[in-house]
C-alpha cells in the first residue's frame, strides 16, 4: 500500500519536544533544519504544510538550566516564554535558506471554542498559506491555564487538521510508529504498519506517556488521528529521525503507521462542536435515547435524560453520556442547567407548564449535536 501522503495537497506536520531539543538537550539545529529542507521541497511541488511544533518549555528549561521540567503554571509559563523566542528565531532562520516566510501562531482552546475566533483563525492560516509563508503554531503555554489548554500538542495537531481541512496529519515522534507494545518494554513488540483511525482496539492497545520531555504518549496520537480523522485527514505517525522522511512519504513510501481516515467526512460546523474540549455539562441518557441518537439521527428530547450535572447556560456545549458514563455525542443545550434539571424525564409538551415559557421542543437539536 503507497503512503497516504502521495495525493495530500494540504499537510499538517507536527514534531515533538524530543526531536525539536535533541531529547532536551536543546534545541537540534541540523534536526530543524532538515525538516526546514523537507517542507521547502513539498512547497515546491504545490504542496501547503503548516507546522505545529513543541519545545518551547524545553528550550526554555535549557536557557534557564533548569534540569527538572517544573510542575508550578507559572514556572512553566516562564520557561515557555523564554524558550518561544528560540524557538521561533531557529525556524526562521532555517526557512530563510529557501527564501520562505514563517508565521507564529499561539493558540490556546479558548481561541477555537469560540466560534468567531474558530473562523478567524481559519481565515488567517489560509490566508497564510496563500501567501506562501510556513505557519509555526504552538500551544500558548505562556497564557493558558489548566482549565483551557489542549494538554499536549498531539490534540492540537488534529484541531488544525481539521481548522484547515488538511488532506493529511503526520505526526513526526521518536518510535517509528505504532506498535502493538511499548517496544522499550517488550522485545515482541510489532509496528503497526496500517490500520483505520477511530478503531476502538488501538485505543485499547496504547500506552501512556514515554517521555519525560514531552507530555504525549501514543494514546495521544491515536486520539489526534481520530480527532483528524473527523474533517477526512489520514494520519501517519513516523520517527521524525528517519532521513527525509518527509519527501519519502509523499513520493509513496509507506513508511511508520498509516491510519486512514474513514470516506464519510463530519460537516465543519459539527467538527467545530466536536473539537470543543470543555464540556459546561453533562447529561445522561437511558438507553432509548441514546439509542436514538446513535442510529436514527433524532435531536435529544428531555424524556430521555435521567441525570444532569455542571452549571450551564442556554446555547452552551454539554456532553451526552449513555448509562455506562461513556460520552456518545455532544451538542448546544436549548435551557439552563437548572430549568434541564426540572424537565428531564418529561414529554416536550409539558415544558411550558413547567417552566413558564417554551423557547425549543427539543433539548438539544440534531442540528446542534455531533456523535462522537
């Protein structure tokens, strides 16, 4: 099977913080420089790439000669802040050899939750790419807090993904792919060579986090390319340290794991109220509505939630939860959290005695609700 890489017009290429500072040690000139190289040489065969990169933290542990990654936000925050200024300065620096312009962006969930800024965004990396320039983006750990970051840059690599509808995610690491182990730990492990992005056993399969640079762990991965999958993007996760990995794959070489996305495509609108990684609240479900919901397509009426939690206002995101806990799909609320609490289990035209008024038949409308 050729790589999933040959017919991508529009690549989002994210790296890691092991590769980027050589395993901490600061950051790899010659490892930028060839990535610099790779994307240079996609460009010129009409390809648009758009870079998300970690090592900001790191490199800011190196200047700071910090030999512990701190656990303390504002320590992280500030090494963040000092490492970014590096960081930034080295693409730079390693694009200018092709005569390309590089673009930074720093992004945090509340940028793509809201979704006036969702859109802004989007317009800005197509206009980004139009003009030729290499957008570098990156988590803003300088601002984010813990309610609001993306965790690791894996999610966020996905949420690009699928910002700019790319054909394809590759995500560069340092293992060269997926296995059916952690092949530190077990010598029997085997590289997952293909397999379908979402499957529910790779999940099952992977690991925690391994490095002790970075934050991400395989199940990250298998997670963004799920998340990518979304909007129709493949995923290939590949040793960033293979040589011109990059070039290699889109001439066809199937090299790491190839996971590909499933034909049918989620509408943006629904991949936007997918990526919302902050539910306000969550709802659960007896099995008739999930039931419903899952197979036959149906908007969520109040009769068939049993249970509410968080505070929520009218029009805000809220998780849908089947009777095991598992989150099934999520949506824009129609009502409060405390008027939900007053009509769960109720049929829809009893709303207007209970409440006093009647604003939607529906407490969530298929319209506003995504399956996950």
């Amino acid at each position: 099977m050729n790589s999933l890489l040959a017919s991508a017009r529009c690549i989002v290429v994210k790296v890691g913080s092991s590769l980027v500072t050589n395993d901490g040690r600061g950051l790899d000139r010659d490892a930028i420089a060839a990535w610099a190289d790779q994307i240079a040489r996609l460009r010129q065969q009409g390809r648009y790439v758009v870079l998300v990169s970690s090592g900001a933290v790191a490199e800011g542990m190196q200047r700071l000669e910090w030999n512990k990654r701190p656990t303390a936000i504002n320590e992280l925050q500030a090494a963040a802040a000092v490492g970014q200024m590096g960081l930034v300065q080295m693409y730079e620096s390693c694009f200018a050899r092709h005569h390309m312009h590089t673009a930074q962006l720093l992004l945090t969930h509340d940028d793509l939750a809201d979704r006036k800024r969702y859109l802004n965004a989007r317009s800005t990396l197509r206009t980004l790419l139009d003009l030729n320039a290499i957008p570098v983006i990156n988590e803003n750990d300088t601002v984010v807090t813990d309610e609001i970051r993306f965790g690791d840059n894996d999610t966020l690599a996905s949420l690009v993904a699928n910002l700019v509808e790319a054909d394809a995610l590759v995500i560069l690491t340092d293992q060269q792919g997926l296995y059916s182990a952690d092949p530190r730990k077990n010598p029997e492990a085997t590289l997952i060579q293909h397999a379908t992005a979402g499957d529910p056993a790779l999940e099952r399969m992977a690991g925690g986090a391994g490095s002790n640079v970075g934050t991400g762990g395989m199940l990250t991965k298998i997670l963004a390319a799920k998340r990518a999958a979304r909007s129709g993007a493949h995923t290939i996760i590949a040793s960033g340290r293979e040589p011109d990995v990059l070039v290699r794959l889109a001439q066809g070489e199937a090299v790491g794991t190839h996971l590909r996305a499933p034909e049918m495509k989620t509408a943006a609108r629904k991949q936007w109220l997918a990526d919302h990684l902050q539910a306000r609240g969550k709802l659960t479900l007896d099995s008739g509505a999930a039931q419903a919901l899952r197979e036959g397509g149906k908007s969520l009426l109040p009769i068939g939630v049993i249970a509410v939690s968080g505070d929520f206002e009218r029009g805000e995101l809220v998780a849908c939860l089947d009777e095991q806990g598992c989150e099934i799909a999520r949506g824009l609320v129609n009502y409060t959290a405390p008027e939900t609490a007053r009509i769960l289990r109720k049929p829809s035209h009893e709303i207007a005695q209970i409440l006093g008024y009647v604003d939607e038949p529906e407490l969530i409308h298929r319209d506003n609700l995504v399956l996950l």
